[in-house]
C-alpha cells in the first residue's frame, strides 16, 4: 500500500520536474493535492517543487515555472514525483540521479508522472515492479527496458513505487492515493470539485477507443485495424488480414477506400512508420533494428518509405533540443543504417 493514513500529517510530496515536463499532468497532480486540503480542510498534504539547482523548468508549452528549491535543500519526503514530458529519453543530469537513488535508499515511496517512468527504469528503480507510461513512449519503453514489467495502463501502484501515464491520468492516480489514505468519500468530493465525472480504475483504457478514434464503427473494417496495430514487427498478408476478418480481399480493399480514404496497404504502412518514429525519437536503437522492429527487411527500403511519408530521411529525424544540450546531456541517438 502507498502511504500510511495513520502516519503524522501532512504527508510531504516532492515534485522533481524536468525540462519539457507536461503541464497538463503536473497540474492535475497537484491541484488534486490542493483540492484535497481545501476540501477536509485539514493540512493532509505538504507539496514542493523541486529543479536540479533551484532554477526555473520550462514545461513543454513553453511555460516556466519557479520551484521551491532546488535538489541540495530540499529535506526528505514521504514520496517524491518525477514529473517529464518529450524527449525524456535523453535527459541526463547527475543531481537528479544522486537524489533519487538517496530518497530510494531511504525508503520514501517513488513516482514518475507522465514520461517520469523512463527516468526511474533508467537507474534501476523500477527492477521489480509493475510500471506504466505514456502510450506514445510505450514501444520505445518497451525496447529500451525488456525486463522491466510495463503494462499499458491508466496508472499503477505497486508497493511503494506508482507511475502514471500522464495527462489527466495524473488526477484519477492522485485520487485514488487519496482514496487509499484518507477514504474514498473525500477522494469523489474532489473528483466533484475537479468536474471528473467518475474516478477511474487503473485498468482504464490511456488511448480513445478505435471507433472513437477513427470515427468509424464497421466492426470488421475495427477488426482488421487491431489486427494490423497488433502485428507491426511481422506485418500479416491481405489475404491473412481478409480472412481473419471473414472477408474477401475484394471485400477488404472497398472498405478501406470508403471509410479511410486509402488501401488497407497504405494504412498498415502508415502505422509501421508512425510506431518507427516513435521508436526513432525515443530510442538509442540503430535504424536497422528501427526498421526490422517494424516490419522492413532493408535499411534502404524503410529510409525510402519514410523519406516519401514524412519528407526527411531517418537520420535527420534524430535531433537534440537545446535545453538537453544546456543540462549536459548525450548528443542525438545515433543508428547504422
């Protein structure tokens, strides 16, 4: 169980925040956290924030915010929260390292927010425990750690680390640490302030539902489209797609033209090259592995592909922002074609 309700209030949460971190979840955090206050009226919570050196994070749309403290202030917390965003991958900084592994050691409880998740599996603090992250980040996560236990949920708790996938995700997982120390009626009167309409289950889906998504509701048109997101690495032939639907070739290729405008060909292309440039953006993995790990045989048959889809080769695809640069990160992942 997280946290003890029984312990000496308030419970102190420390947000450690990395450049381009998600505002929209890092918000919902904490508010929730202030919610819970005004709503008791009692001091439940105690909250920080925390940067490296005390200096002000830029979130990833473009807002600054001033912590707190930085790293060598701050005292120890109850748990501390590892709030990030895009291109977290490459974000190094031996301050945040030194802090994490120290509070680890202390036995305070671990959270990542959003892409935080990627930092904590990085050091090792993850080794053993059930983990989410943010669905676009899931692929590169995934090959990135194989033996770390990733699963594609809402948020997870286990034990005394928790991780979040981000976004509004960031409220049901507070509300239900919230529910877990001081009841659940406390936690629905601040779903009530927020307007969440219910408080969700981890097992909540992260993604809108294909037909939501897509905007179309044919059920063997939805089937096929599953069946392609589920086997990107080996793509299946037409007929293997047709057949598992309980279609025709014939029958498959019209309700692609009609309900998506292309060729049931082009849409599975479509998909292998979005999940290639996730991997690309969030991954040290060579563009040969990139490419074999979607479904091209040849580094010279992907780079073409995803030259004519997204008009620039894989290689330029690979860059380094300027505030990873500042904070003494790696250079761009670099792949052999």
């Amino acid at each position: 169980m997280l946290g003890n309700p029984t312990r000496e209030l308030p419970y102190g949460i420390g947000f450690v925040m990395i450049p381009s971190f998600s505002m929209i979840a890092f918000a919902g955090a904490i508010e929730t956290l202030r919610l819970a206050n005004r709503t008791s009226e009692l001091d439940l919570y105690r909250y920080r924030v925390l940067s490296p050196d005390g200096g002000a994070v830029r979130a990833s749309n473009g807002v600054e915010i001033t912590p707190d403290m930085g790293l060598n202030e701050a005292s120890s917390f109850d748990t501390v929260l590892v709030c990030s965003g895009t291109d977290v991958q490459r974000y190094r900084n031996k301050a945040v390292d030194s802090y994490l592994r120290r509070m680890a050691r202390k036995g305070a409880g671990i959270g990542a927010i959003c892409t935080g998740s990627y930092i904590l599996a990085r050091l090792g603090l993850l080794d053993g425990y059930r983990c989410t992250i943010h669905w676009e980040n899931l692929a590169g996560f995934i090959e990135e750690f194989p033996l770390i236990e990733i699963a594609n949920e809402l948020f997870e708790i286990d034990r005394n680390r928790f991780t979040c996938s981000g976004g509004t995700a960031a409220i049901d997982l507070m509300l239900n640490l919230i529910g877990r120390q001081h009841g659940h009626d406390l936690a629905a009167a601040i779903a009530d302030q927020c307007m969440h309409d219910r408080i969700r289950d981890r097992h909540d889906r992260q993604r809108m539902s294909l037909p939501a998504r897509l905007g179309v509701r044919h059920p063997k048109l939805l089937a096929v489209i599953d069946l392609m997101e589920k086997n990107l690495e080996e793509p299946l032939t037409r007929t293997d797609l047709a057949q598992n639907a309980g279609l025709s070739t014939r029958q498959l290729e019209r309700l692609f033209r009609k309900y998506l405008a292309r060729s049931p060909a082009r849409y599975y292309l479509e998909l292998r090259l979005d999940r290639a440039r996730l991997l690309l953006l969030q991954t040290n993995m060579s563009i040969i592995d990139v490419a074999l790990a979607c479904g091209f045989v040849s580094a010279s048959h992907f780079s073409k592909c995803y030259r004519d889809f997204f008009g620039r080769t894989p290689r330029k695809e690979r860059g380094v922002p300027p505030e990873f640069e500042a904070t003494g990160g790696p250079a761009a992942a670099t792949g052999a074609a």
